[in-house]
C-alpha cells in the first residue's frame, strides 16, 4: 500500500459520502498516520462505532454533540476530542460543520 505525496492541494482530494448529510475526504497519510477532513450538514450523524484506531478531531467549524463511552459533549468551532483504541464514539452536527479527524495507524479501510 503507498502513501499520499507529502503536499496535498484541496482540488487533489476525491470526496466520498459515507452517511447522509456526512462527506469525507483523505487529506494525506502515512502508514502511521491519516488525515480526513469530514463535512457535515446540519443535524447529520456520524452513526456510533469503534475501531482499532487512536482518533484524535479538531472542530474545524460548526458545533457538535460528541459522544465517547457514554460520555456526551458539545463542542464549537476550536474545539477537539480524542478517542482511545475500541472505545464507541459518534457525533451529531448541531448546525453545519466540518471536523479534521487524525488517526493512528492510518484507516486502510478509508482507501478501498
């Protein structure tokens, strides 16, 4: 599996909808580490889930319900979140937003 080149313009990045309302792009990545830069519309979801990944999100813009084990929050534009390995986590867009979601190690799925 390669890796995205070390400099990525905005018009390079193929976006994808993977829920209602919610679309996603690859900004860059090493096996390491990944960049996803991820829109929502107002009041759109990312469904819970977990996976084996650390997440680690900035609010790039808008205002979100952050949901962690159980554990709900809002958070507004400069705000960000961590997610622990395996732990359920999901969000819901309280107006329209934007989210840059890291991860260690990279998605693999996310490139398919």
């Amino acid at each position: 599996m390669s890796s995205s080149d070390l400099f990525v313009s905005a018009e390079g990045a193929e976006w994808v909808n993977p829920e209602p309302g919610v679309t996603r792009r690859i900004m860059t990545y090493l096996p390491e580490m990944m960049m996803v830069e991820v829109a929502f519309e107002s009041g759109a979801v990312g469904a819970a889930h977990s996976h084996p990944h650390i997440q680690a999100s900035y609010v790039a813009e808008g205002s979100f319900e952050v949901t962690i084990d159980g554990r709900t929050e809002v958070l507004r534009q400069g705000g960000s979140f961590i997610v622990p390995p395996n732990l359920v986590h999901g969000v819901k867009a309280l107006e329209k937003g934007r989210l840059i979601d890291t991860f260690t190690p990279h998605r693999a799925e996310f490139l398919r």
